[in-house]
C-alpha cells in the first residue's frame, strides 16, 4: 500500500467560481501510477468546498442559483457582525458543501460517473488562492 500526495493552487475569483479540477486530478493519478485505491480531494479554508456535477452552463449556473437560494448573500448573518467582514454566507455554503470528497479508482482511473466532475466551488466574496490537497492510498 503507497500513500501519494500532491496539492495544486487554484486562483478563484470569489463567490459564485466553480472550478472543473477533474483533470488535474486525472494527471495526478496517472503520475503516481497506483492502479487500485482511493483518492481524497481537501480544499484549504472554511469559505471553500469541494463537490461533483456534471460541469455544463446550465448546471453551473443552477448550482449558483441554488447556494443563493439557500444561504442568499444578501442578508447579515452573526458571523458579519462578529468580525466584519460579510462573509457568514460563504461559511455556510462551505459548510453544506465540506471541504473534501473520495474517490475511488481502479485500473488507474477514476470511478467518476460519465458526466461527473470533480469541482472546486469558491464561496467567498472576494477572489481567493486556494490550495487542493489530492491524497492518494493505493496500489
């Protein structure tokens, strides 16, 4: 059993950027040429998360909809006023979110459904870089 870690930077341009990181993933498994295992997908810091969707327009700009829906930016939340910086949407949005994922693979591919990506989803309100740590267990 080898445990395989790599991490890349992502610049996001704040709330709302959803990033298609599947094929960095893809590269990050071929490299480490392990066939058999299971890979996890970390985002560093709590206004960011990491999710799967089939990455098309419409379904980007539905995912945007929805998180506005849910938690709206538009309203104050006790986080702002704790520490001024309104932001409390996008911690909660991180939240429902969470900031990794697992994946399985085999035969040196990821188990990812046909349509399905791995995406970084940036909450916060200003433009971030965000470190993606992809650990890899496997043989």
């Amino acid at each position: 059993m080898k445990i395989i870690s790599e991490h890349k930077e992502y610049s996001t341009k704040g709330t709302g950027d959803l990033i298609n990181i599947t094929p960095d993933l893809v590269k990050g498994l071929s490299r480490s040429t392990l066939v058999i295992g299971n890979m996890t997908i970390f985002v560093q810091g709590s206004t960011a998360g990491i999710t799967t969707f089939e990455y098309e327009p419409g379904l980007i700009h539905d995912v945007k909809d929805f998180y506005e829906k849910l938690v709206p930016s538009d309203r104050s939340y006790y986080h702002d006023k704790t520490w001024g910086d309104a932001n409390g949407f996008s911690h909660l949005r991180a939240t429902l979110t969470g900031q990794s994922l697992t994946v399985p693979f085999l035969s040196g591919r990821l188990l990812l459904g046909t349509w399905q990506q791995v995406v970084l989803a940036e909450f916060d309100n200003r433009p971030r870089e965000r470190l993606v740590i992809f650990h890899m267990i496997g043989e």
